[in-house]
C-alpha cells in the first residue's frame, strides 16, 4: 500500500482522534465512505478496502447518513404501482 503525508493540523487531529481509531484509520474510513457516497465505489469494494464485512460498511455508511438505497420519485411511483397491481 502507497504511503502519503498529509498535514492535518493540531485542532483537525484533535477532532479526528475523537472517533476512537487511529488518525490514519479514521482518514482512510471517512475518504472511502465519501467515494461510496458519490457512487464512484461500491460498498464491496469500500468494505474490502477498510478491511470490514459489507454488511459492517452498510451500517457505518448509514450511522453516517448514507443511504444505502436511493429512490427518485418516479422510482417511487413505479414500485407503488406495480405493488397495486400485483394486489
């Protein structure tokens, strides 16, 4: 795994060792739930990557408002009707 230094600051680290996990673990967990929240890596592929079950990313991912399921409105519609027609 490549290795980068980033400079964080007293008061950003400070906040960051708050979560309980080391700064590096936090950093890595918070830069893969960002990347599963805008959909540019699937939550297999965060989990792998944080070295967790899916399962254990999903609940992170939702303690962190993350939905795990989006539903536009017409995807909302859709399902509705085809439960009332399934009826």
């Amino acid at each position: 795994m490549a290795a980068i230094t980033l400079e964080i600051g007293q008061e950003l680290r400070a906040l960051l060792s708050e979560i309980g996990q080391p700064v590096g673990t936090g950093a890595r967990e918070m830069i893969l739930l960002e990347l599963y929240r805008r959909k540019l890596v699937s939550s297999g592929k965060a989990a792998m990557l944080l070295n967790m079950d899916r399962t254990d990313l999903i609940r992170r991912a939702s303690e962190s408002k993350i939905a795990f399921l989006e539903f536009s409105d017409e995807d909302w519609r859709a399902a509705a009707a085809e439960s009332q027609e399934a009826s």
